[in-house]
C-alpha cells in the first residue's frame, strides 16, 4: 500500500531507513518504490519533488532506474536533466516515431554534453499491424535500438498475473535473454 507516493508528500522525512521501509522486495537484487495504487489524490509534483527520493536511493543501492510516465512536466524534465542515463521505449508505429523524435529533440537541448538517449522497440510484430522496421526508426532517431522485444501477449500476460518478472518465471526465455542483454549494456558489467 505504501510507495512513492508517500515519499514524495513527506520530503523530510527521507532517509535511508524511511526509504527501506517503503520499497517493497521482489527478489534478492530488486526492490521496487510502487506508483500509487488509487485515483484518491491528484498527484501533481514540482520540478524537485523527486530529487530527495532519487538522492537518497542513489546512497544505497548500486543502480537506480525510474521509469518516467509519458509526458512533459516540470519533475520529469528535472528528473530526465539529472539522469546518468536515458533509455526511451517505443513502439515501432509512426505515432511513437513522431513522440521519440520529439523526445530526443528536446533531450538534446536539456542535456547538450550527455550522450544520446538508447532506445528499445516494443510490441514488434503484432499481427495485421503496419510498423516501422527496427533499423528505419533508429535512423530516423539518429541511434542504433538496444533491443527488439516481441508482441508476445501469453508471456507477459502470464508474468503479469502471477506478479512475476519474465526471468523468474522462465530465465531462459528469448524475451528474458534479450532483458538480460539490456540490463548487462546499460549497466556496463554482467
């Protein structure tokens, strides 16, 4: 019941231990600060209500990943500015072509001496569904994708149910391999 949300509206009281308590344990090496669960609030943030957040759980654990709604607000800028690295995820569709484009277009300016953003390909090959071709969106984008990962509803429909990671339900799946490749790249060990 308790994550982020409760972070951020009690900005003085994060510390290492209060931030423990909120992060909810998936496995051995994964622990997860939840997104609010319910619509009872309006969850509207300034430019640096992440930042004690963000501070405090790069203090203690070797890696931290955000993943940032879609959007463009003021913490999300903030967020993206102070980033040690981005990665966009997008559908290979012209609509999330003209939204990565627009993406990276506006990183460049926000961080001009960071290197560019990565980006991974999402729900490639639906069935009956025009798309991009993997090489035609990186060059578009200016950058080579990272990774492909498949439409493949059963999976992660079945990972999603039981509440578990793709890995821990079948590491030796394609999707879990290539998940696997991404973590070793953005993390620069295996």
């Amino acid at each position: 019941p308790q994550g982020i949300a409760e972070a951020v509206f009690s900005p003085n009281r994060i510390d290492e231990v209060y931030l423990d308590r909120l992060l909810t344990e998936c496995s051995k090496h994964l622990s997860l600060l939840a997104a609010p669960s319910s619509l009872e609030r309006v969850y509207d943030f300034d430019a640096e209500a992440f930042s004690p957040i963000v501070e405090t759980a790069q203090r203690t654990a070797p890696t931290v990943i955000l993943d940032i709604p879609h959007g463009w607000t003021s913490w999300i800028s903030t967020t993206l500015a102070r980033a040690d690295e981005i990665v966009i995820t997008a559908a290979p569709d012209l609509a999330n072509l003209r939204n990565a484009k627009s993406l990276m277009d506006a990183l460049k300016k926000l961080r001009p001496n960071d290197a560019a953003p990565r980006l991974i390909l999402n729900q490639s090959g639906v069935p009956k569904k025009p798309e991009i071709s993997a090489s035609d969106f990186g060059s578009a984008l200016g950058v080579e994708p990272l990774a492909t990962i498949p439409f493949d509803p059963p999976t992660f429909g079945k990972a999603a149910n039981a509440g578990r990671m793709i890995g821990q339900l079948n590491p030796k799946h394609p999707i879990s391999q290539t998940i696997n490749q991404v973590a070793f790249a953005l993390a620069g060990r295996r």
